[in-house]
C-alpha cells in the first residue's frame, strides 16, 4: 500500500507534488537503513515495470540517485545500472524534457566513489549528452551541465592516475578518456563557427575553459584534483592539450575576441591568455587591424578593441610602454581637436582609446615591479596620463553637464546650421548630430572615471600620487554627482567615488580631503545654509543622492564622526526648507534607504522617515509629491522586504507582511500618526502611502498579544486595525479615483477580520448605517462629496 501511494505522488502530474516527495520525503527515508534497503528498491523495482512517461522517468532517476549517494560504505557502492536498464537510460539522455535530461546526467556524473571507473556505456552517454545538449538555451542548465563536466574529469584523473602507475587494469581506459575529451574538444571548437547562435557559443567557451583554464575547476570552491601536480603529471601532461592546439583552433578562439556578445569575448580572452603561442599567428597585422578599429565611434568596435589589446600585450608584454605612449598621444591629438570644436570629437573619437587605456592598466602589477619601472610608471602617469583624464573631462563637460544632453549641440553650431538653409532635412540632420556628439562625450566621460578610478585603487595604496591629485580627483567627482545631468555619466562616477572615500575615510594622513567635510558641505547646502552654484536641479537630484549615500556607506562602523547620524538628523529636518532642496532631500534619503551596503544601520530613522514620506505626499507641488512617493516606495521594501515574486496584483505575499502588533511595537508612533492622517485626509494622492502600508499588514493574533503583555515588564499597546475601517470606509465613499477605491479595498481585506467584517453583513442595531450616515454628512459639509 505505501509503495502504491508513494509510487502515485512521484507519478503526479504536479511539479509541487513530485518535488516534496523529492526533496523532503526522500532524504528522511534515505537516514533508515531498513527503509533504504529494502523499501526503495522494491519502489524502483516498480517503477521499472510502469511506463516511461516524463514523470515516472524523472522519479526514477531522482531515487535511484538518491540511493547511490547514500552508500557510504567501500564495499556497499551502487551504480546507476544497479537501478536503471541501460535501454532506458538511453531514451533519458535523448529525452525531450530538459529536466529529464539533467537528471540523467547527474547520475552519470556524481558518484561518492571518486576512483570508479567509467565504462564503455558511461563514456557513450557522456558524449551523446554533450553533442545533443550544446545549443541548451537557459543559462542555469548550462551552468549544471559544465558543472557535471567538471565532475566527470575530476573522476576521469582519479582512475587515469591507478592505470597510468600500473595499479590496476590497463591502459584501454586511459585510451577511451583521451578519445571522449578530444571529441568534446573538436566539438566545441567547431561550435564556435561564424553561423553558430550565441547559446552553442557560450556553452563551447565554456567547455573549452573547463579544460585550459585552471582556477575554473573549483568543484564545491576546491581546486578539482584533475589540475594537482601528481595528477597533471600522468593524465593532463599526457593529454598535452595546450600544445595540441592548431592555427585554425587558435585563430577561431581570437574571432571569438569581436563576439557581438562581452560575455563570449570576456570567456575567449581568459583562455587565449592560458594557451602558449601558436607558430605562424602574425601578431603584427593583429595589431594593425585593432587600430585601424580603433578610429570607428561604433560601440560594438569600441569593445572589441580593448579586449584585442589585451590579447596582444599579454603575448607581447614588452610592447606595452610603446603602445600606451601611442595611445595617450592619440588622445592628446584628439583632444586638441575637440577643443577647437567640439564636434571635432565625432569624427576625431576619443573613447575608443580611452577604453583600450582603461583595459591594458588593470593588468598591471606595481607589487611586483623593478625600482626601475616603477619610477617610469609614476613620472607616465603623473605627466602624461592623469593630466589627460582631466583635459578629456574639461572638453565633455559641457554635453554631459547640459540640462537636456540628449539634444545638446554646441551655439556655434547652431548658428551655422540656421545660416545655411532652413527646413526638416536641418532639423534631423541637428538630431542625428546631437546623438553622435552625446554618445563621444559621454563614453569618453566613462572611461575617464574608470581610469581615475584604477588610479585611486592601484596607486593610492603604492604612494604613487600626490595628495594635490588626490583633492584633484575628489573635485572631479564632486563636479559629476552635483553638477552633472545625464544618467550614465554621473552613475559610472559614482564607483570611482566610493573607491576613493574608502581608501580616505582609512587614510591618516591631514593632507588628504576628508569625506566627513564634503558631507558637512552637501548637508550645509541642502539645509539653505550654503549657496551651491549649479546643484543639479532635475526630478530625482542626479548623482546628488548617490553623493551622500556613498560617503555614509563607506564610513567605517567604528569611527568617531557618527557621520550617518548627522546626517539623517540633517536630511529629516523639513520645516526650514524650500521646496528645491525638500525635494533634494527626499532623495537623498530615498537613496540611503534603498542602499544594501547600509543595511540595518538605518532602521532607527525608518520612523521619523515614514512621517516625512506620509506628509511629503500631501505637498502643493506634484515634484515634491512624487520624491516623497518614491521614499515611500524605498521604505515600503526596507520595512517589509522586497517581493521576491512580480506583484501584479494588489495582494502582496504572505512572506512580506507583517502582524500590527509587529510593525508597531517597532514604530509606536506610526500607529496614532497613519490613523489621524486617513481621518484628516481629503486629498487622494496623500492617502496612497498609508494605503499601502495597510496593505502589508494584518490583524494580531489576540492570544500571541495576550501572552506578550502578560510576560512583559511594561503592558504594551495591543495596536488594534478596527479603528482603520471606518476611515477607510470614507475614503471609498469620497474618492472618485477608481484605482485609489481599489487599493483601499485591498486593505480593508487586509487588515479586516471576518469577527469585523460580520457586523456589516448583519447590522441589527443599526450602529453602521448610521457611522456611514455621519461621515456622509461630513463630507457634504467639506464639500467633498462627490455626487453619484
């Protein structure tokens, strides 16, 4: 009888069904040995003899690898065809269901046996897996699918080792390993033909790392024993794969170099740099080709090059000065040029060299440089490379700084355009120009930050700047989070300011800024107290918010300033405020809201912000109502977490909600404040927030809350929801907003228990049709009431 019933829930139609039985019934029978030995057998045995339907097939495979896994014991190990005939382990490798598919594999892969060898069938089913499964679509099962892999060569080194010393058996074994890898090995290069989709490309990439690349045979985080050195002698050394390599096979992995996808190009390069030179690759018609490259404003050959760059350096590592010098002299020129005219940059590009600059310094080691070197490197960057960073910065400043950079074309320009003729064809020919022109700037504005950011990363620690560049570069940063418009721009400085504050809030020494006095300038000027000149004006305060809340997040828990403290204090102060800088503060703590890298050290201003998110929501202005919504968005998920499923409809998750009695215990005074403004509320927008909050809640278990004030040293509020109902009841008679009438419905049924929810449906006394009366009444005097 249990075999029967257990042998129709994993025969169920029902994922739920099949993956309990899986993942919590299984491992609990698989701990009694009488269970595991007497009644999991005679289930596959049944199981055996049913159809090979995708369930019972996917269940079979499932408890027959839970069996194997369980053995322990030397002399008691399993093997899959102990279970499974080998005919229908067949039919599971070619199955049409994925899910199938996989767990075939990861019963040919996993065995607690590390030593045992594969057989003639295994190898087969190893090989029709990996040919029929290369264009796999979903990332995750490709993931799965390399980590098998791995796997299968780790054991493959284990048992090669025994027959390669002479322990055991003979080499045959050893012969049909070697035939399986150079298989998977031309398979995959000849997946990485030009007519090859992206999803064949990426899982022959990484196939291909699996075997050339050292630090990815990490199976559970440690270093697979397929790389040791006692290993690597016998079996890799033998395999000889680097030097196996041919032209074709090389030139194919460098063709993955101008991928249309970074990802493949990013996998490409991490194993042309582990494979050794390949006689008769010319590298010099490689080089010239990249420049050549270089001089196009596409993107897709902006990206390309930097990553052919780092190929060639890396196999010609002594021709990195000259190239650098010759890349810094292009952008010198062209630079020059854009100052001139700025649309010179169009056709006279910058970012393309940038990049390729930006990409060729992260390989660089200054640790482990000559006294020599050194010294050239310092005086090269000092002289030569950070001066240009700032010149580069000083030409694109005015595109990116623009209030509209989208349609930013220099006055000049303009003028010309309007003296040589009028009509559409100006008018597109000025949209398509104002396109190219932001594009040159502000990936030319990107690059500059990734480089300023390499330089607080890699040279600060080595001494190798001045504290003048140092102030230098921090009023750069400065310039882009307060001054600069377009988004890109100003959120790629944001990285290279939150490397710099690090590296500063730990520095000692007085000379360098401190980011304690760029906070108190920031907070000084949102206060009113301080005239910022250009603060950037637009909705959500651009990189404003992303200023402050770098600087908070970067300071050290221990430190003295407290600098967190000041500045929430600071930014939740809004009667002495204009309306400018309530906005800019509203965003400003929406942002430290939202950041991760705080985290908990916020939760003591969550009250306070709460009242300042509910009262910004009933401002004059729809800018301030709008920041004031987004923080209540942000403290909506620090409260109650973030949905882990899309929130289509207005019932939210079970797992982010919240008892009354919880959410008030920790902010006491929200429960008075959210009741007296839904009473008072007479505009809709101001009741959204409070709607919402309601939303995440429900009514606490009387019991629970009994017990809690019983053992409590001082008797807390019970936090009561019923007093919300009829408050909410005005609300769906007076809104005309059907959406807002909606979402007060939803939080009725939210907070609204049937014992409350029973006295509209029976009213015997009458005591709600005449509360329904009163409001009625009151709205008719506030002349609110909207007429049927």
């Amino acid at each position: 009888m249990h075999v029967t019933l257990l042998l129709s829930c994993l025969s169920s139609t029902s994922n739920e069904v099949r993956n309990a039985v899986k993942d919590r019934l299984l491992p609990k029978l698989i701990k009694t040995k009488l269970l595991k030995d007497e009644f999991l057998p005679l289930l596959i045995e049944e199981m055996k003899e049913g159809s090979l339907q995708f369930q019972c097939l996917d269940s079979l495979l499932a408890v027959s690898r839970f069996l194997i896994l369980s053995h322990k014991q030397c002399d008691s190990y399993k093997y899959w065809s102990d279970y499974v005939p080998l005919q229908t382990m067949q039919y599971a490798v070619l199955h049409c269901n994925v899910q199938v598919r996989l767990a075939a594999w990861n019963l040919l892969c996993e065995h607690p046996q590390r030593t045992r060898t594969f057989t003639v069938d295994d190898l087969q089913l190893i090989r029709v897996f990996i040919i029929t499964n290369m264009a796999e679509q979903a990332p995750a099962i490709r993931e799965k699918i390399v980590a098998g892999l791995k796997k299968v060569l780790c054991r493959m080194a284990e048992t090669s080792e025994q027959f390669l010393k002479g322990k055991g058996g003979d080499t045959d074994h050893v012969e049909h390993y070697n035939d399986l890898i150079r298989t998977i090995l031309s398979l995959s290069f000849d997946s990485l033909s030009l007519g090859a989709n992206f999803c064949r490309r990426i899982m022959a990439l990484s196939i291909l790392q699996c075997f050339y690349v050292k630090d990815t045979m990490r199976p559970n985080g440690k270093i697979c024993d397929f790389w040791a050195p006692s290993v690597s002698a016998l079996f890799f050394d033998q395999l000889n794969l680097c030097s196996t390599v041919t032209l074709r096979q090389f030139a194919t992995l460098v063709s993955c170099l101008d991928d249309s996808f970074q990802l493949c190009q990013i996998m490409a390069l991490d194993i042309l740099k582990s494979l050794p030179v390949v006689e008769g690759f010319d590298f010099d018609a490689f080089k010239n080709e990249t420049i050549d490259m270089m001089r196009s404003i596409r993107s897709h050959n902006t990206l390309v090059t930097g990553y052919r760059m780092q190929f060639y350096v890396h196999f010609n590592p002594t021709s990195t000065r000259e190239l650098l010098y010759y890349l810094v002299n292009v952008c010198e020129t062209n630079t020059k040029a854009a100052k001139d005219s700025l649309l010179n940059i169009t056709h006279c590009s910058i970012h393309p060299w940038m990049n390729t600059i930006a990409l060729l310094l992260e390989d660089l080691d200054f640790s482990q440089m000559s006294s020599d070197d050194a010294r050239w490197w310092k005086q090269f960057l000092q002289q030569r490379l950070i001066p240009l960073c700032f010149d580069v910065a000083a030409v694109v400043t005015p595109a990116v700084h623009s209030m509209s950079p989208e349609g930013y074309i220099p006055e000049d320009t303009l003028m010309k355009m309007a003296d040589s003729s009028a009509g559409g064809n100006q008018v597109q020919l000025a949209a398509e120009v104002s396109q190219v022109l932001l594009v040159c700037c502000w990936r030319a504005h990107k690059h500059v930050s990734a480089i300023l950011a390499w330089a607080v990363v890699k040279l600060c620690p080595q001494s190798i700047l001045t504290s003048e560049e140092v102030h230098r570069i921090g009023a750069f940063y400065w310039l882009q989070l307060t001054e600069c418009k377009h988004c890109g721009a100003f959120e790629t400085a944001v990285e290279g300011f939150s490397s710099l504050c690090t590296y500063l809030w730990r520095s000692d020494d007085p000379t360098l800024p401190k980011p304690v006095e760029w906070l108190r300038e920031i907070l000084d000027a949102l206060d009113g107290k301080k005239d910022l000149q250009n603060l950037c004006s637009t909705r959500r305060s651009a990189g404003v918010p992303h200023l402050v809340a770098t600087i908070l997040a970067t300071e050290p828990l221990n430190h003295p300033s407290q600098s967190l403290k000041v500045a929430m204090t600071s930014l939740l102060e809004m009667s002495r405020k204009s309306v400018a800088y309530r906005i800019h503060s509203l965003n400003v703590l929406k942002a430290i809201f939202s950041s991760a890298a705080l985290g908990e050290r916020v939760t003591a201003a969550i009250e306070l912000a709460c009242r300042v998110a509910v009262s910004g929501c009933s401002a004059t202005t729809w800018p301030e109502r709008n920041a004031a919504a987004q923080l209540a968005a942000a403290l909506r998920a620090r409260i109650f977490g973030v949905a882990h499923k899309g929130q289509r409809g207005l019932h939210v998750d079970p797992k982010n909600r919240q008892s009354a009695y919880e959410f008030f215990s920790r902010f006491p005074s929200l429960y008075s404040y959210l009741f007296e403004q839904l009473c008072a509320s007479e505009d809709e927008f101001s009741v959204y927030p409070i709607l919402i909050f309601l939303t995440h809640l429900f009514p606490s278990n009387v019991g629970v809350t009994a017990m809690v004030e019983t053992n409590a040293s001082e008797i807390p509020l019970n936090f009561p929801l019923a007093p919300f109902i009829p408050a909410m009841l005005r609300v769906l008679l007076w809104c005309r907003a059907e959406k807002l009438r909606r979402l007060t419905v939803a939080a009725l049924t939210a907070i609204a228990t049937p014992k409350l929810t029973s006295i509209l449906e029976i009213d015997r006394s009458g005591h709600v049709v005449a509360e329904i009366s009163t409001i009625l009444s009151k709205l008719a005097d506030s002349a609110i009431w909207m007429k049927w």
